[in-house]
C-alpha cells in the first residue's frame, strides 16, 4: 500500500507521469480474482499540493517525494499493526484471567517457560504455551477430567486443523499445567497421551486437507514444459530456468554462478566435466567443505559451461512463471524435478543426493523424490539381449 509514480512516456505535454495510490487491503480488493488482488486510484492534479507533488516535477523528484510518502504510510501502518497486537494480547490476558489465576500463571511460567525460552530449541516456548491457553479455554473441562475427555481434545486439534507436531507442543504444555495445577490444589491428574491410531489419522487428514488449499510447495518443472515454452520467455530467463532444471540447483544458487568466486569448472580425466558449485547458505561448517560436484553426463548439460562462463542467465519473475507454467510452479520448480529426472535416467540415489547438496539421503527421498512417480528396470529385456 502506497503512493506509486507511473511514466506516461506516450505524453507531449508535461508532466510526462501520473500519481496512483495503490491499496492490497482486501476489503479494497474484494472483487479481484487475481493472486494477489490490488485496487489503483489515479490522484487528480488538483490534490497534489498537499501531497508535495507539482505538475513541474520531472519524473524523478515526484518518485523521490513518493518514497518519503510511502515511508510515513509504512510508520504509520507499522504502529497501528503494534497496538492491534498489544489490543489483542491484552484482551487474551482479560479472557483467561480467570481461568489462569495470576499467582499460579506467574510461577507456572517462571518454572517452566521463560528460563526454557532463552535456549535455542526452546525459543517457541511462549507461542506454544499461548495455544495451550487457548486450547483449555476452548474445551472447558477442568485438568483432572482431561483424561476422561481425551476424545473431545483430539476433537478440538482435528477441528483446528493443527499439524501433528503442533498438536504434540501443545498437549505437552497442557499436561505440563494441568500437572502443575492439580498438584496446587490437591486433585489426582492423568496426563493426555499423544494421538495414535484412528485419532492420529484423522488430525493428519484434516491438516493435510488445509494444506490443499494454501501454497504447500512448488510442483516440478519437467524439461518437456520448458521446451514448449521456449518461443514465450526471453532468451536470459529460459537459460536460467535450464540450469535450474538440469543442475538442480534453488534460486539463490543459480544467481550467485555469475561470481567466478562461487563456481569452478573442473575437468575429469575421462573428459567428463564436473561443475563445482559453493554454497554460501552453508555457514556450520568448515568453506573447504561447502563445495559440491554436480557431473556433467547428460547430453543436455553440455551446453551448461558456456552458459556459466558467458553468465546469460537471468531470473525470472515469480509471475512469468505463473502465467506460463501454472499457478503452483515457482522458481524451485527445477529443483522440485530434479531427482524424478536424474532417477528416469538411471542415476543412484546416492549420487542425486550429492549433486543436490544434502546431508543425508533421506532428506532426497522425503522432501524432494514424488512418490507418484514410477522408476523401474525392465529386467525381461535386459536378460534377452
């Protein structure tokens, strides 16, 4: 949201620009079915002297005054942003007041959470424990009944549609205060186990049918769809998305190869070239180590070299991607298909893993191997010939 600076180039008379402010505020752009729906409105002439705009500005003085204006709407967003937080953060103290009795809430948290949020694996600790508050407060069953009422929190997680991990830091911290709480005041308590079974797998289903709906991760982009749309993109931007595809490699990898400092082509005493590639986002170990190999064997990566050398390679918008390949294809679409892609043509797990730079092969295979895919050998033609 904010003041915009548009060049009407096609003008003969001054001022060769006009003035727009632009709004992503939902209630603004209710009616758009784009992805991220924005609404313009043109500021006639006649309002510009409050704005500090003059019809004799050149186009880079009103960009410069529109800046200043975008960072006072940016402050002024920013504190409103604050005190519906501190609003909101207040009236969740005023609801669970009486639920969480200040004295046992204070020495509750005391024990367990604030000397546990300073360390690193803790520092959710407070957000863990607010969804926990939240939780009993929803319920209504008081913590000694928690164990006869295990069907209805398993309920409530399913309807929150929480993951199961989530859900798992939450029953933590419910038990954790309903152990505390019951010991303060003398009644028996029995902690809420884990979800497993028909439970585990109905708060599963639900999470996953949330996820269907949000962005859960780029599909893959298959070397077939970027030669078919070869002709649409700028020449730049199709090699880009090429040594993505073809080296498997995410965005900010891709970017740094124009930095001599950052790629090294070595060539192998059979002739096989293998390009080294450093990985900045590697800081836990030593720099002599945070290189990885990526051979180049197919017949269509021998053309990657040049490209590397002559850097004719740009990154494409978000956008371009979207209009040309779909609304769920983004610039990790390559790298997303880059083991499906090495496994069809007869590469190891092993090696495809190191090529991408993973600590361990189950990392490949999890996260990055679609499970719809089939690989198999044809052990009847191989045995004939």
């Amino acid at each position: 949201m904010g003041y915009y600076v548009r060049a009407l180039l096609w003008k003969k008379s001054s001022p060769l620009w006009k003035l727009q402010f632009v709004s992503y505020k939902k209630c603004h752009a209710a009616a758009s079915s784009a992805v991220k729906p924005k609404k313009e409105w043109d500021i006639p002439p006649r309002q510009w002297a409050t704005l500090g705009f003059t019809p004799s500005m050149d186009i880079k003085c009103a960009r410069t005054r529109a800046s200043q204006l975008n960072a006072q709407v940016k402050i002024k967003a920013d504190e409103e942003r604050r005190c519906q937080v501190d609003h909101a953060a207040g009236l969740f103290e005023r609801e669970t007041q009486a639920k969480f009795p200040d004295l046992f809430k204070r020495e509750f948290e005391t024990r367990f959470i604030i000397g546990r949020a300073e360390r690193a694996h803790c520092r959710g600790a407070m957000a863990h424990w607010r969804g926990a508050q939240k939780a009993i407060m929803n319920l209504r069953i008081e913590p000694s009944a928690w164990h006869d009422g295990v069907y209805d929190i398993y309920d409530y997680f399913c309807h929150r549609r929480y993951s199961l991990s989530y859900t798992g830091k939450i029953l933590r911290f419910m038990n954790l205060w309903g152990f505390f709480i019951c010991r303060k005041l003398g009644f028996p308590f029995l902690p809420v186990a884990r979800p497993r079974g028909y439970e585990r797998r109905r708060i599963l289903d639900a999470y996953y049918a949330k996820r269907k709906t949000r962005n859960s991760g780029s599909l893959p982009l298959k070397p077939g769809q970027l030669e078919s749309k070869k002709l649409n993109l700028k020449p730049e931007q199709y090699n880009w998305l090429y040594l993505s595809v073809w080296l498997g490699l995410c965005p900010i990898e891709v970017d740094q190869m124009k930095d001599k400092c950052n790629v090294t082509i070595e060539k192998m005493p059979d002739g096989i070239s293998v390009l080294w590639i450093y990985q900045t986002k590697l800081v836990s170990i030593p720099p002599h180590h945070r290189w990885k190999p990526i051979p180049l064997i197919m017949p269509e990566q021998q053309c990657i070299p040049g490209l590397v050398r002559r850097g004719e390679f740009v990154r494409p918008l978000v956008k371009t991607l979207r209009a040309h390949f779909g609304l769920q294809t983004t610039l990790y679409g390559g790298r997303k298909g880059f083991t499906d892609l090495m496994l069809a043509r007869g590469q190891s797990l092993e090696n495809i893993s190191q090529w991408m730079g993973h600590s361990s092969i189950e990392r490949t295979w999890r996260h990055y191997k679609d499970r719809l895919v089939v690989h198999y050998r044809n052990y009847s033609e191989t045995e004939s010939s």
